[in-house]
C-alpha cells in the first residue's frame, strides 16, 4: 500500500513541478525556465526537479505534452459540423479567455526551433489537432500547420481580437480545393 502512496506524490509532485513550467513560461519566458526556477514556483526542493526531470529539455518536453494534450479534445468537442470553424472557435476562446498559456504554449513550440530535443513533440501536437481533418496530403497538412501557426501568433499579438468567423476563413483557405465540412 505503501508504494501505491508513494507513486501517487510522484504523480502529483511531477504534475505540479509542468504547471509550474507553464507559469514561468507565461510570466518570464523560455529562458525564465531553470531548476531553481521551477522549484520556487512549485514551492518544493530543487532536487525534486532533477530527480522527476534529468535536464531542462526533458521538463520541456513534458511540459508541452501537458500543455498541448487537451488542444485534439476541445476541437473534437466544439461540434459545429465544420473542424476548421471547430478549431478557429477553441483557438479565438484560448486567446481571450487563457491568454497567458496560449503564449507559453507558442513559447514551447518556437523554442522546439533551437532545442531539437523539442521538436518530434512540438510536430506530434501540430500533427494531432490537424488530423482532425481527415486525410490530407502532404502540402495541405503543412499549409494548415503554417496557418495555425500564424493565427496563433496573431491571436497574442493583435491589438483588436479576431473573430472566429475570420480564424474559419483563414484556415479553410488552407485547406485543399474540396470543401472540409465534417471532422
């Protein structure tokens, strides 16, 4: 029984060691994140980092798992009918209602361009939320990642907020020549 205790403090001493990673992404940015950092925003001892996360990257990288998995979920259940009006409606609510995550969650991904133990997870989560789209090919899955990319950017830096309406647009031009309609 005692084991059982044992891994569930792990599970929640590590939980907590990602939320902590996010907040100092949010607040300081990617070079905010250091052991002693993480361990002062968790409130707990710097070794307790290291013993959950061997190096920075490893905590990166679990970080952006944490912070990207609920992304593929809230697009499947924004049920419009249409999964480009689907995803444009998760990520025009991200903007304004969980701002501050969605710019560590951009943190994450462009920090993935100098860190390449970032970027199988950094692709992994793009790869995810455009499978939601069906089968396309390989130019359309790509047009439509730089499409995310680039409303993602606008959404945290726009001085008036886009409207779902035209996030749809954008990324139904992305798609290919047939009409998406259904996930």
């Amino acid at each position: 029984m005692e084991t059982d205790g044992r891994k569930a403090r792990g599970a929640a001493s590590r939980q907590a060691l990602l939320e902590a990673t996010l907040s100092v992404l949010e607040r300081a940015g990617p070079q905010g994140v250091t052991h002693r950092a993480i361990a002062a925003e968790a409130g707990i001892s710097t070794q307790a980092v290291s013993y959950h996360f061997g190096t920075i990257d490893e905590l990166l990288v679990s970080a952006i798992q944490t912070a990207t998995s609920h992304w593929p979920p809230l697009v499947a259940a924004a049920g419009t009918g249409s999964t480009a009006r689907d995803l444009a409606t998760v990520l025009v609510a991200e903007a304004q209602t969980n701002r501050s995550r969605l710019i560590a969650e951009v943190e994450l991904y462009l920090l993935a361009a100098r860190r390449p133990a970032l970027r199988e997870v950094a692709f992994a989560w793009a790869n995810a939320v455009i499978d939601l789209f069906g089968e396309l090919d390989e130019v359309s899955r790509r047009s439509l990642i730089a499409a995310m990319d680039g409303i993602s950017l606008q959404l945290i830096i726009a001085e008036e907020p886009l409207t779902v309406e035209f996030v749809t647009a954008v990324l139904e031009r992305a798609l290919p020549v047939r009409a998406e309609t259904t996930g």
